[in-house]
C-alpha cells in the first residue's frame, strides 16, 4: 500500500478537557483529570496510528493549557509545527460529564455522556484566512494531499468560517469535510451554510441523524440531489452500516462491526481516520468503509477518544475477509475477536 510523501493536514480548535475521577452529577465530583480533545486532533493521531502521516493545524492560548495539549497530541506522533500560540486569548476547554446509573434526578444514566463547552473567546476561535500565509502553515497546507476540516470550525466565528470557504475553494485540492452538527454551536447562525460548505468538499461525511436534522433527508438519492460537487458523501447510519455515495447516485454500503460500546465519544473522529486513511493509501472502497468501521470500534471500546487499535496482521485479514468472516468480528474492552487470525 502507497503512503503520501506529505502529511494530510487537520484544522480544527483542540481543547483541555476536564474528567470527573467518578462518574456521576458535576455537582458530586471532587477530583477532575486533565486530558485533550478535538474531533480534527483526534483525526490526525487516528491517522498517525494507523501509520498514516498527518498534522494539526490550529491556534492555542499561551497558557499552561495550550501548552499540555500540544505536547500531549505531539505525542500521538501528530506534526504540530503548525500550532501558534495566541498571547491574548485562553485555550479552549470542556468538562465531560458521564452518567453512573445513580438514582438522582441529574444523572445522565449509565453509559451516557455530555460535554459542557467553555470556548467562547478562545484564541482558535480567532483563526482566519490569514492563517493560510503564515511560515509554518502555508506550506503544510501546499503539499498536503489531503485536507481535513470540520462543520465545527465555521461555526466559532465569522473569521473561522471565512477560513473553511477559503480552504474549501482550494483548486486542486482533495477537501473533506465532517458534518459533526453541533446545534449549541449553531443557534442563531444560518445552518443552510453549511449544506454550500458541503458542496464544495471533495469527501463528505455525516451521520444519518445529522442529515436529517441540516439536510432535511438521509436519503442516498435525496442527498446527491442536495450535494452533486463532492466525490464521495459517507453516510454514516451509526452502529447499523455506513454507505459511500458516488457522484451518480450509486451506493456501497459496509456493515458495523458488533461492538460492546462502552462510551460513543470520539466515534466519528475515529472512522473519519480510518476512512481517510484509506483514501491515502488508494484502497478499495470497500475497504476504506471497513477501516473506518475498525477505527470506530476501537474507540468505542473506552472512555475517552482514542481507541487501541488491533495489530496490524488482524487489520489486514479484517480488510480482505469475506462478508460471513467480517460479520463474525466481535469487539469489546478486551480486543477484536475474529477467527480469521
């Protein structure tokens, strides 16, 4: 399988997040634990897990935060040479919130989790087109043979949204663009914006649920009509299937693998890498479907947004198996359980 000679650049706001050491209500938690998150961050390091080449682009404050972060996704082997520090704007943050199953009228439930967002003002929020000639970042982006953003990053501000349009218009270049439907983030914005963004990327992907509520439809015929620019719409019908969408209509759809689910955060970021990663290395599409399924999996399998991926002998069978051999897979905390070795 080929590799690209350049890093697929993600661009997109990364955050501190703050964990309860107990799930449970806010209002019951004494300690929190410090970790990162951001659906274009959490693509790249499921790229670079996947041995895929990739790097972040993004804005942080010049604080404690901002600093922990970077380090902690340079880490996953992420490029982060692209990263500036704002001295006048804070690192954005959020607190997860997950259920424990208690008798308590603000208990979300076992297995359940929010996100509670402190971002406004936060020096990623202050990114615009400009970003596209600074030293670091203009020459990323040229070489980049793959683009990542995300229906997030426009809704942050004007300066963001005229960023993704200006990325979106790149001639020659292979753009995808992730749904990721935030309404919070949304309210009081126009959300037709966001059907023109998907038109003009190369790659789409979105969930079934957010199509119906942007788009009005998750029908594969009624969304072409919606978007007939982009190469391939991935529409992602969540643990069910997901099914590629070709320019004239035609649909392949892959089956979910069984999965235990022990916490659906960082799903979608997580097929996204697998996805992507597959288009880099010119797979068949069925077998860019399926590393995405297999990237999910894994995520899903723990709380927080990074899952461990099998090895690569048990990937590479998974690619290649027959549909009885795929369906077969199970996987939960302890692994990909497959008799295909």
């Amino acid at each position: 399988m080929t590799l690209p000679p350049a890093p697929a650049v993600c661009l997109g706001e990364s955050m501190t997040v703050l964990i309860p050491e107990n799930p449970g209500p806010l209002e019951h938690a004494d300690g929190f634990r410090r970790s990162f998150g951001g659906a274009e961050s959490n693509v790249a390091c499921g790229l670079t897990a996947l041995g895929v080449p990739a790097a972040w682009v993004s804005r942080v404050g010049a604080d404690g935060f901002g600093r922990h972060l970077v380090e902690r996704i340079a880490a996953h082997g992420v490029d982060t040479s692209a990263v500036t520090a704002d001295p006048a704007r804070p690192t954005g943050l959020y607190v997860k919130e997950t259920g424990a199953g208690l008798d308590h009228p603000y208990d979300l439930g076992a297995g359940r989790s929010r996100l509670h967002y402190y971002r406004r003002g936060s020096a990623a929020s202050a990114m615009g087109p400009e970003l596209l000639a600074e030293p670091a970042a203009a020459p990323l982006l040229a070489a980049a043979p793959l683009i990542h953003l995300t229906g997030i990053t426009p809704a942050l501000s004007d300066s963001c949204h005229r960023l993704v349009r200006t990325l979106l218009g790149a001639p020659g270049k292979t753009v995808s663009f992730d749904l990721n439907w935030r309404p919070a983030l949304w309210a009081g914005r126009d959300r037709q914006a966001l059907r023109f963004l998907m038109n003009a990327a190369t790659i789409v992907l979105l969930g079934a649920d957010e199509a119906r509520e942007v788009l009005g439809t998750d029908d594969p015929a009624g969304l072409r009509k919606l978007l007939p620019r982009p190469g391939v719409i991935v529409l992602k019908d969540d643990a069910h299937r997901s099914t590629s969408i070709a320019p004239d209509g035609s649909t392949l759809a892959e089956p979910a693998l069984r999965v235990s689910v022990v916490e659906p955060t960082g799903a979608g970021d997580a097929f996204a890498a697998g996805y992507h990663a597959g288009t880099l290395r010119e797979l068949p599409e069925r077998q860019r479907l399926r590393l995405g399924h297999l990237s999910a999996a894994a995520a899903l399998t723990v709380r927080g947004d990074l899952g461990v991926l099998p090895p690569t002998a048990v990937i590479d069978a998974l690619l290649a198996a027959d549909e009885a051999g795929w369906a077969a897979t199970e996987v939960d905390q302890d692994g990909f359980r497959t008799a295909l070795g």
